[in-house]
C-alpha cells in the first residue's frame, strides 16, 4: 500500500500455508487481530519492536508531519509539497492524482494491449508490460486480475489496515500511517520488511489511498487503491535498510454478483534495489502476489463469517458500506 504499503509491498508474501490466516496452526493473538473489526494507525512485529522504536526514522516522519502541518491548514495537508521517487516535487494532491489516474489507465481493458499474459494459477492471470518493465531497468512491471468472493470494499479497507497487513504477512517489520492527509482515505506511510534469504531488509514512505467511481457497474460502484514512494531524503531508512520504491502500485475492484464479489485487477511496479536480482524477483513475484490477493479475500470471508465486516469497512466512511 501500503505501500502500502501499500504495500509490497510487492514481492513480500511467501506462501499461503506461511501465513498465520492460512494455517491451522494460527495463533489466538493472530486470529483475533484478523478478524476483529478494529483498526490501526501503527503496526509492529513484537520481535522488531526495540529495533524499531530505538532508529531516527520515527522522529524523522514525525519531523515530515510538523513540517507538512506547519506549511499548511490541517484541513490542506494535500496542499504540501513532497518529491516523488523519481525526484519530482509536487504536492501531495496531485501525487495522488498523477497514481490514481495511471492505475485508472493501466487496470483498464484498454490497457490489454500493452501487456503479455505470462501465467495464472488458483484463478488468478498475471501479464507483463515489457516497455515498461524496460524503461525501468529490468524492475518487472505486472498487471494481475482475477474475481473475488467478498465486496470490493472490503478488500479496499484490508489493504488500508496496517495490522490486518502486518498479521497476513510475515515478512513485515512495520508498517506506520504517520500523517493522515485526508481522513480516513489519505495517508503518508512508512513500511519496512524483510525479503527473506538473506537479503538486507526493504523500506520506504508511500503515499497511500483510495478512491471511488461512483457510476454504478453490475450493482455498484468501481474502487481503486493505490500508493506510490515520497519522501526519500525527509525520511532516510532505517540504519541497514535498503530504501525501495514503489514506482507505481494499485488495485481496481469492480463489483460482482450485485456488489457481493468484486474483479480484481493489481498492477504494479517496484524497485527493490540493492543487490537483490531482478531476475530472481520477476520470475516470483506474480504468483507471490496472485497468492496474496487470495489470502486477503480468505480474511474477508472469515470477517463475513464471523459479522465483523461491516463494522470494519464502516471505519471508513468514504467507501461504499455494506
């Protein structure tokens, strides 16, 4: 979404039966934070907590926020100015614009064209934009879809809970919503995760957020989520860290089954840098994240199970509620 987190975020998920809601051998402290209806602003792995909240990046996002709140109204905070990943500064509304309009253009069925179809497994087809992989030096950029049981808006409100993510996914240390730019809609987050096989850990400050066409599409409205990386200088990485960079990260849902199921469509491009092979990383990733998608839908069925659903995803008043 994270970054979100956004996550990704892309290329952290290790297998279905790795996670803590796909196993039997689940913890009650990892079942009850799954299916609670309840959310949070912070998340951080017990193990990592000291490393964590002993670095300088911290203080450093909490600088970022006395910096955006002292150039602008609370109310404005999209007014602030930031510089994106690729060293453009602008401000955070129109960051936000510029990611939700290439999601908006690259999960389109106009966008068919431009991408190659490399696989699919468990329902879910992923493709690969090669022009776009090229002008990024090799940094795979992917596109998968597939339908989904729950309702878009659930899925969009799991991607937007730093614990949900935190308990789904092993690899991550932290993931941080410092500065609410818009409530409950936009926010500056940071992540940080372990890639696994000895490689050094990843992070980044994503921008992170939501959006909703309200046309009306086979029973209700399409939702998008998206993040894109900032603030690289403002808010350094944690000491041993690689700084990432999500280059370009989002979801489409559009509504199934009168609102009941949603099509997913992800496509996504990130720079892990350091000395982690691209080639190792692109030949993975799809699945890792057709597998991801999966496990967010496995929560939302459980959520809906359990009666927790609504009482989540009406913690954000901006999405269609269910």
């Amino acid at each position: 979404a994270v970054f979100r987190f956004a996550a990704a975020r892309a290329y952290r998920t290790r297998s279905l039966d790795a996670m803590g809601c796909a196993s039997s051998s689940s913890t009650a402290e990892t079942e009850a934070a799954l299916l609670s209806a309840s959310i949070t602003e912070v998340y951080i792995k017990p193990e990592h907590r000291s490393t964590i909240e002993k670095s300088p990046t911290a203080s450093r996002a909490a600088t970022l926020k006395a910096r955006v709140d002292a150039s602008t109204a609370v109310a404005n905070r999209g007014d602030a100015t930031v510089v994106r990943w690729d060293g453009v500064e602008l401000t955070i509304s129109a960051m936000r614009a510029e990611i939700l309009a290439h999601v908006r253009e690259q999960t389109s069925p106009e966008a068919k064209p431009s991408f190659v179809r490399i696989g699919s497994e468990k329902g879910i087809t992923w493709e690969q934009n090669e022009s776009l992989t090229a002008a990024a030096g090799g940094d795979g950029y992917f596109r998968l879809s597939g339908e989904l049981t729950v309702p878009a808006s659930l899925m969009v409100a799991l991607l937007l809970d730093p614990s949900k993510t935190g308990y789904m996914d092993p690899t991550v240390v932290t993931i941080d919503f410092f500065l609410e730019v818009e409530a409950r809609k936009t926010w500056l987050a940071y992540w940080n995760q372990m890639p696994g096989y000895g490689f050094s850990w990843r992070d980044a400050v994503d921008l992170t957020t939501f959006d909703v066409d309200e046309a009306p599409i086979g029973g209700g409205s399409t939702l998008f989520q998206a993040s894109v990386s900032c603030c690289e200088d403002e808010v350094g990485s944690l000491p041993g860290a690689v700084r990432a960079a999500d280059r370009f990260f989002g979801y489409r849902f559009e509504p199934l089954n009168g609102g009941n199921g949603c099509k997913g469509t992800l496509v996504c491009q990130t720079s892990l840098r350091g000395c982690m092979p691209k080639a190792l990383v692109n030949a993975s990733v799809s699945k890792v994240l057709g597998e991801y998608m999966r496990t967010m839908e496995g929560v939302g069925l459980r959520m809906m199970a359990a009666g927790t659903a609504k009482d989540f995803v009406a913690q954000f008043p901006g999405l269609p509620q269910l």
